[in-house]
C-alpha cells in the first residue's frame, strides 16, 4: 500500500509541470477569444465620429523684420 502511494504521487508529481501548462495555454486561448470578442465594441463606442472637413488654416504671425 505504501509503494501504490508512493508510486502514485511520484506520477502525480513528474506530471504536474505538464498539466500546469496545458491548462495555462487552454485558459490564455479562451481569455483570447473573449478580449478579441469584447474589443471592437468597446473600440467602437468610445472613439469620436472624425471631421468632414476642417478649418481655415493658422496665420504665422507677422515678422517685426
């Protein structure tokens, strides 16, 4: 009983790095999708409507030469 537990958690250890990084690469996918999903909207609505056209051009002041 003492060799299956032993046994067991040395598997469970050599193991941990690989399910570790499994994980992290599903939930970094998922988090992906969801920002890329949420983004543009957001983008969308806070971004000013752009001019149609703009105004006369700045005078340089006048040269005391």
């Amino acid at each position: 009983m003492s060799a299956t537990i032993a046994v067991g958690s040395l598997m469970l250890y050599t193991r941990i790095p690989s399910l570790t990084k499994y994980y992290m690469s599903e939930l970094k996918l998922e988090l992906t999708k969801m920002v890329t999903d949420v983004v543009p909207g957001q983008i969308d609505d806070v971004m000013p409507e752009l001019p149609s056209a703009t105004g006369p051009a700045i005078e340089l002041p006048a040269s005391p030469f």
